[in-house]
C-alpha cells in the first residue's frame, strides 16, 4: 500500500488511507482485541492513518508489528520498556540491536528476581501450613 510505513502507519492525507485494513480486521487477523489495539497506539507501539470519517486504518504490517507487541507483553514485560525497544524493530541497525539486548536483559533480571520472590513466598507459606498442620495434629 503506498503511504504505509513500519508499524502500521498509514499517512492520514494518503489516498489509499480509506482503503486501509480498520480496526476490527486487525483484531480478527491478530486475535488481540480492538481495545488492545487502542491502547498500543495510546502507548505509541501501533500507529495508524485515518479515514476521512476518522476511523482508523492499519498498513498490512501491522499484523506482524501487533504479533510482536503481543508476545513481548506476554512476556511480561511493559509497554514502557517495549517502547524503548521499538527503534530495534523499525530501523534494525548494531547499536539499535544492542540497546533492544539491554533491556530484554534487564527484562530477564528483573523476572528472575520476581521469580525469586515468589519461591521465598511460597516457601513462607508452606512454613506456615505446616505449622498449622502441626497445631492441629494433622499430618500433610
């Protein structure tokens, strides 16, 4: 489509903007939902054009940028830090690679410390059962 730019970006004066792919076919072809997909372009990782009626329209890449947004967030990890990793995806150079690196690294320390967290949780918890086990005279 011509206009179209790398995440889905349709140029709002382009002639081809009414013919763009709306909002329901991009949550049909990508199984996120439209309020998702509003919320990725209030967070800036998902552009779009619009109609002269004002409806959104996505260029055809915005079904692999969308895919993408989805599996980094079930990740877990935040739109804040995706948005930090966005130039990797739209312009890939070396130093846009490594600063997407850094933060998936960071991304990943930060899981192993909440991982952590949960185990020493957990463990607490078992403590406390068994001892209640234990007032009570029950076995576990």
């Amino acid at each position: 489509m011509s206009g179209a730019s790398p995440g889905g970006e349709v140029a709002a004066g382009d002639a081809d903007a009414v013919d763009g792919m709306r909002i329901g076919e991009l949550a049909r072809r990508t199984g996120v939902s439209p309020r998702s997909l509003r919320y990725y372009e209030q967070r800036g990782l998902l552009l779009s054009g619009r109609t002269p009626s004002g409806q959104r329209v996505y260029a055809e890449d915005a079904v692999e940028r969308v895919g993408c947004l989805a599996a980094l967030l079930r990740t877990g990890m935040s739109t804040a830090s995706i948005l930090e990793m966005l130039p990797c995806m739209t312009s890939p150079s070396r130093s846009t690679i490594r600063a997407a690196e850094e933060t998936m690294l960071r991304e990943r320390e930060r899981l192993t410390t909440a991982m952590a967290d949960l185990g020493a949780a957990r463990d607490a918890l078992d403590r406390l059962m068994e001892g209640h086990r234990s007032r009570q005279g029950v076995s576990a």
